[in-house]
C-alpha cells in the first residue's frame, strides 16, 4: 500500500497545485534573472564595441555579360550562375587574386543580376579607387581565364582556315574562286561567334561605402544575448543544489507536490486551505499525518501547525502533537492525555519520545499505538517530525503515520538530503502523500518566534467568548501556543543559510 502511494504521489506530478511547465520555468528565470542581463549586457557592449572599431568599406564593382549567338538570355543566365559559383569558390579565388596581382586578403565575389546574363564582380578594400581597380584588375583576370580556352581553339581554326584561303588564293583552278568564297565565309562565323564568352558590359561599375549599423549590429546582439542568458539561467537552474519550487521537486526528487506555500500571508492562507482539503481527501479513513522535513529547520512545524489549525478552523476536530515537550504527559496505561487550546477543535497532546534506554518519554514502539488510541477516534492526528535524514526518531514517527508529508523549505532544503529523505522513508514502508514548498519568510518567522500573550484579542476568533467551557485550570498561555512558541523557537531553525 505504501509503494503504490509513494509511486501515485510521483505521478501526480504536483497536480494539486494547479501549475504548468510554463510557470515552472519562468520562477527559474526569475531566480537567475542576473544572469539573464548579465549575458545581455555583455552581447550589447560587445556589439557596441564592434561598430566603434569597425571602419568604414567601400565596394567596387564591375560587370560583365555573356550574348550567345542564335541563343535566348534566359539560357546565358543559367550559364552565368554557374559563372558565378565558379569565382566564388575559395581555392580557385586565391589562384585568380594572384593572377591579378591583388593582395590575398581581398575580399571580393561574384553574383548574378537577378535572372539575367549579367555577372556583377565586386572587391571590398578601405579605399575607393582601389576598390574600383581592384574590382576590373580581378573582372578581366576571371574573364580572359574563363576565355582562353575557347580563344586558343578559335585561333587554330583560323590558323588552319588561312591555310586553305591562301593556297585557294594561288591556284589556277576554276573551282578556286568558290573554295574561296566559303572558306572566307567560315573565317567570318569563327570571328563573330560569341556562345559561351563573356565579355566586357561595364567596367566603372560604381563604388559603394559600407559603414557599420548600431540597429543592425545591437538588434542582434540583443537578441543573441537574451536567448544565450535565458539558457544559462535554465542550466543554472538546473544545476542548483535547492529545490525552489514543485517542479524542481518532480525533476530532481521524484515526488509530487502537494501545494507550494508563497510568503505572502494572503496566498499563504489561501494555499493552506487547498493543503487542508487536499491532506484531507488523500488521507480518506485514515487520521494520522506526519509532517516531515529532510532537515533542520522551521518549516515543517510551521506547515504542521497551520495545518492543524486550518482543520480546525474548518470545523474538523483536530489533534496537534508536540514531541518537543520536555516530558511525556502520558498515564501508566498508554491513555493520551489531550489538552485543550484556544482555537475550537484544536487540542494539543505532549509527547516525549525516548531516544535512548536510559531517557525518560513514550517509546517509539508505543507511538502508533497511542496515536491510534480510542481517545483520539473521530480526530486528526498532526505531528511535526525532526530532520528526516537525521533522526532515527523522525523516521519511525513517520512510518508509525498513517501517511506522511515532506515539507521542503526553498532556504534550507538541498536536493541531495531531499532525495536521502524520500529514499530512507520508502526502504521503512512510510508512505508519501507528496511534498509542500513552502517559502518561509522572515514575518512568519517572526511570528512563529514571538511568544503568545496570555489574553488573545477578544475580537479574533479564539477568544475566550468563542471556546466551550473550559473545567480545566490554566495558568497563562494555552498548551499550545507554548508548544508553538517552542517548537518554532530560533534554535529550532538551525541550518538556514
């Protein structure tokens, strides 16, 4: 029964809160928003730098075309694509900057005009007129490589046609004049055909100046950086050895949580009410609820008497044990010995458990027993264990629960005792209801630590005017308002950091 609670309060995934991943993730950045802007700050003053530094360039260009006899200008585009990946390969440029006789860290490259035979040729340098030169120095070397090939074969066609005209030239034969007629004719369509070449459109192309764009180089920057710090804040987050909210709870420990405590007393009191419905609901037949911490510190008696005060409040007869008390208050037969408080439904029984053979109190053997007791039936029983990790004590208590509670208090709780806590209370077959975040501010602190006058207000609702006749005599602060003062005493906080 204890296994299948425990994995059910995992698969709950903190449900009862009613959050999502979103949220989640937006109360990690807001734990780390330093580091957002830090990250920001540093893209934005890396991108100011830049555009301080960086000079202004200038870009020459100039052009070159590709006319193909008896061939439409859509088919050159698609050659002068080609031309242009062609120049802008790496390897081939360092070969044609040194066939131009221009320096190697030049930059220059090569674009079609839109989807025309037009091959636009640039060079970048920090001077205008070199730009230009250098733009028709590397258009021409690129334009009589790309030619020569084609050049060389044109020239031994007309080598050879020459030949035959000028041995055509010298017969006497009646057929000379013909053969002469077309090898003429041939020289002429090897001389005007220009498929495949480029040529010369305009050498002065035009020099433009480049300077750099504080909106252009700070936009990115900011958005750059904004993405990187968000990023470094979720993996900061995610690297943290706290638990801060319910999410970090199931990713990190395994466990669902019940509700998570704000510091605001207005959501406080709010949030308390669900935890008090919910515990209620999870509890069904059962009556007994432990209220554990992994280690040291306040909030687990904190959430543990405002637990039992919320039942209360709500009408349900409510049972509030203080193992904190200095002697058990236990008769010779095991019979608990409730006392009364302030608040209507709310009693307090003062339990000491013995640590050892020698010390006096109840022993954790007797715990279930007595919390069991026909005395208490029709009652919920909430107890406040000690640091879960630590004391051996707690952990019974815990298992002596008919369901327990593990309060992670964002100040104090590390992952690594958290995850101890849930580890050691399963190998004792306790089960786990789920966990409470609470975020224990230094106002509830305060007031937990501020010792209760003997005379509520008789305005408040645990003035006398509101409690059942009391047979009892009582001398100063109720039973517990004592076991509060003391249970939420300084010392008792030991380990916030």
């Amino acid at each position: 029964m204890s296994t299948h609670a425990a994995s059910n309060a995992v698969r709950t995934g903190g449900a009862a809160v009613g959050g999502n991943t979103v949220g989640a993730l937006l109360a990690r950045l807001r734990r780390y928003w330093s580091v957002v802007l830090v990250v920001t700050a540093v893209a934005v003053l890396a991108a100011l730098a830049v555009t301080a530094t960086t000079p202004t360039t200038y870009v020459g260009r100039t052009s070159l075309i590709v006319s193909s006899n008896d061939r439409s200008p859509d088919q050159d585009a698609v050659l002068v694509q080609g031309y242009a990946v062609y120049f802008d390969d790496g390897a081939y440029q360092e070969q044609l900057l040194r066939d131009a006789q221009i320096p190697g860290d030049v930059p220059v490259s090569a674009e079609s005009a839109a989807a025309s035979p037009i091959l636009v040729i640039s060079a970048t340098t920090s001077d205008p007129d070199t730009a230009q030169s250098y733009a028709i120095r590397v258009a021409k070397a690129f334009m009589d490589d790309i030619n020569r090939v084609r050049a060389q074969s044109q020239a031994q066609q007309l080598v050879t046609l020459q030949d035959q005209l000028d041995t055509a030239l010298g017969s006497n034969s009646p057929t000379a004049q013909a053969v002469v007629a077309g090898l003429q004719d041939r020289i002429e369509q090897i001389q005007d055909d220009q498929v495949n070449v480029l040529q010369e459109l305009q050498a002065q192309g035009g020099v433009s100046a480049q300077s750099p764009s504080l909106f252009g180089n700070l936009l990115p920057a900011l958005a750059g950086g904004l993405f990187l710090g968000l990023v470094a804040a979720l993996f900061l987050a995610s690297l943290s050895g706290r638990l801060h909210t319910g999410q970090d709870v199931a990713d990190k420990v395994g466990l669902g949580t019940l509700v998570e405590l704000p510091r605001t007393r207005a959501r406080r009191e709010q949030r308390l009410g669900q935890l008090a419905n919910i515990t209620r609901a999870r509890l069904g037949g059962s009556r007994v609820v432990a209220v554990a911490q992994p280690e040291e510190g306040s909030a687990a008696s904190l959430v543990a008497c405002e637990l039992a005060r919320e039942w209360a409040r709500q009408g349900f007869r409510t049972v509030l044990v203080d193992t904190g008390g200095e002697s058990a208050i236990v008769d010779q037969s095991a019979v608990p010995q409730v006392r009364p408080g302030r608040l209507p439904g709310l009693s307090l029984l003062p339990l000491a458990l013995r640590s050892t053979e020698d010390a006096e109190g109840l022993p954790v053997s007797e715990v279930g027993e007595l919390l069991h007791h026909e005395a208490l039936a029709g009652q919920y029983v909430v107890m406040a264990a000690p640091a879960a990790v630590q004391c051996a004590l707690a952990q019974a208590m815990c298992q002596t629960a008919d369901q327990t509670i593990l309060v992670v208090d964002t100040e104090v709780t590390r992952v690594a005792a958290a995850r101890e806590a849930v580890a050691v209370l399963r190998q004792m077959g306790a089960t786990l209801m789920g966990a409470v975040v609470a975020a224990v501010s230094e106002e509830a602190d305060a007031e937990v630590d501020r010792p209760t006058s003997p005379e509520p207000d008789g305005r408040s609702p645990e003035s006398r005017e509101h409690l059942p006749p009391d047979r009892s005599e009582r001398v100063g602060p109720s039973p517990v308002d004592v076991a509060a003062t003391r249970v939420f005493s300084p010392n008792a906080r030991t380990g916030r950091g």
